[in-house]
C-alpha cells in the first residue's frame, strides 16, 4: 500500500506542477472554519464541501467525538488563525453507532491486550469497553452531544460560532443544524422512520428550480461504507508466544496508557466547571452562559 500511495502522490505532484496548480503559499492566509468529523474513509469534507486547499481545518475521530485532544487541536487553530465557527460534522451509518462491532470482537480483544494492564481494565466489561470506544445509539443525538461538548470553546473565544451538521452517505446531502432538529422530531413521532429518507425542502426547491419533478428527489447513490458487521479479529491460535511478548512489554504498554488517562483527566477537570443539561433523550453538558463578548 505504501509504494501505491507513493506513487500516487508522483502522479499528481508532476500534474499540479505541469498545470501550474503547485500547493500554495500559505503566508497571510486567514483560516475560519474547523470541522470536526468522523475518521470514516468515506466522509472527506473536502468532498462533501467542495473545500479548497486552507480552507477549513479538518479534525477526525471515531465518531466525530469531543476528546481531550480536539479541544487541544481546536485552541491551538484558534491561536493561529481567526476561526469564527466550529463544526461538528456527524454521518450516517457511523460504525461508531453499530454496538454489534464490539460484541463480535470484544471477547477476542480481551485475549489479545496484556492481562491486568490498564486498557484490558478499560475494556473489562462490555459496558465499560462501549465507553471507551464512545459506541452510541443514534448519529442524530451524537451530534447534538458533541456541540454541547465543543461549548468549552466559548470561555476562550465567546464569539464563536459551533454548530453541528449531519452527512447522508446516500444522498450525499448534509443537514444543517435546524434541520437536524426537524429530523430530530419527525423520528422522535414516527420511530419507523429513517434519516437518510428525510429530504429537506430547500432541496426539493432546488430540484424544482432544476426542472427536476419533485417526486424524483436526489439520485439516489449506494451506500458507501460497510453497514454490516465486519470481519471479526483474527482468533488468537498460535500467537501465544506473541501474548507473552506483550505481556513483557506490558510495564511500556502500562505507561502509554497511564500518560493517555492523565491527560484525559485533565480535560476532565476543566470541564468540571460546566453545568449540565439533558437534551431530548440524552444526557450531554450544557453550554456555558453567555458570556459578554470580549471583541
Ligand atoms: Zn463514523
């Protein structure tokens, strides 16, 4: 894989040089926008958004969650340029929603991580092991809860704009805040219903304006990802030897995660000072007050 992609970034270093498309020089560039999204190959908010190069900074995790370390990335883009909205960008069929990925594979990752180290003991049980991987129930509600746990923000730079948006990997189209809670609601009466049928109507105005009749709404385009279970973690025959070299190595293994956990902690305590709030069937912190604009 490596030589492809090395030989991939040849072919298209010799074509931006040959078309004059050479990557540009950044200096006096002011950069607004951050997205925070999902690590899923199949979500590249250079697509979706049809950005150009410096136009957003783009931070991915599993699940497009809020950690300790895209609050780092997010204050650190902040000091560097006038960011004026944050956003956080959820998708459709995210593995993160799929409990059945970890029930399939938890019991085989036990065998695997060294016994009685710090991670075996944060994922001893199912349920402490869906919230390490921060497995939730539903896209819509996730979106909701990050932007509540992106507020911190707000304390370093008040006037910042967070706000969440939702990707539909088969439409291709993405939801805005308003009418992710729309969606929110139509789901909330009508539990049979799916996200990705919902069509919002400033998109059926558009295809009317396109002289597309409104009962054929988008083409529909198959669904990227791999919806199902995948394949399960290889068994562990024959990698005893392998279980015992990690076993050894586990004082290091220990280590990186006992650094891992006090920077979590950390973050922990700063957001101590949030109050809480329940949103519509979740639980997620609240926004800070309004804070007086400083500029
Ligand atoms: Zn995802």
């Amino acid at each position: 894989m490596e030589a492809v992609l090395i030989a991939k970034n040849m072919g298209i270093a010799y074509w931006k040089e040959k078309s004059g498309k050479m990557a540009k020089n950044h200096e006096g560039h002011a950069v607004k926008c951050v997205i925070v999204t999902c690590m899923s190959p199949y979500i590249d908010p250079v697509d979706i958004f049809d950005l150009e190069s410096g136009e957003a900074y783009v931070i991915r995790s599993g699940g497009n969650l809020v950690t300790a370390e895209t609050i780092r990335c997010i204050i650190l883009a902040m000091m560097n340029d006038p960011i004026t909205d944050v956003i956080v960008l959820g998708h459709t069929r995210c593995t993160n929603a799929n409990q059945s990925i970890l029930d399939k594979n938890h019991a085989k990752l036990l065998e695997k991580i060294p016994h009685q180290s710090k991670l075996s003991e944060l994922l001893a049980t199912r349920e402490k092991a869906t919230k390490y991987f921060g497995i939730f129930k539903n896209e819509i509600d996730n979106v909701l809860v990050q932007v509540c746990n992106l507020s911190i923000l707000k304390i370093i730079k008040p006037g910042v704009n967070i706000t969440g948006m939702l990707y539909n990997t088969a439409s291709g189209l993405v939801y805005d805040m308003a009418e992710i809670t729309e969606l929110k609601a139509k789901i909330d009466k009508n539990p049979g219903m799916h996200i990705e049928e919902f069509v919002p109507s400033r998109y059926t105005d558009f295809l009317n304006s396109q002289g597309v009749p409104a009962s054929e709404p988008s083409p529909a385009r198959p669904p990227v990802g791999n919806a199902d279970v995948p394949m399960a973690l290889e068994p562990m025959e024959g990698q005893e030897d392998l279980q015992g070299k990690m076993q050894a190595a586990g004082d290091g293994f220990d280590l990186m995660m006992k650094a891992m956990q006090k920077t979590i902690t950390k973050a922990g305590q700063a957001r101590v000072s949030i109050p809480k709030i329940r949103l519509p069937g979740i639980r997620a912190p609240r926004p800070p007050r309004a804070l007086p604009e400083t500029q």
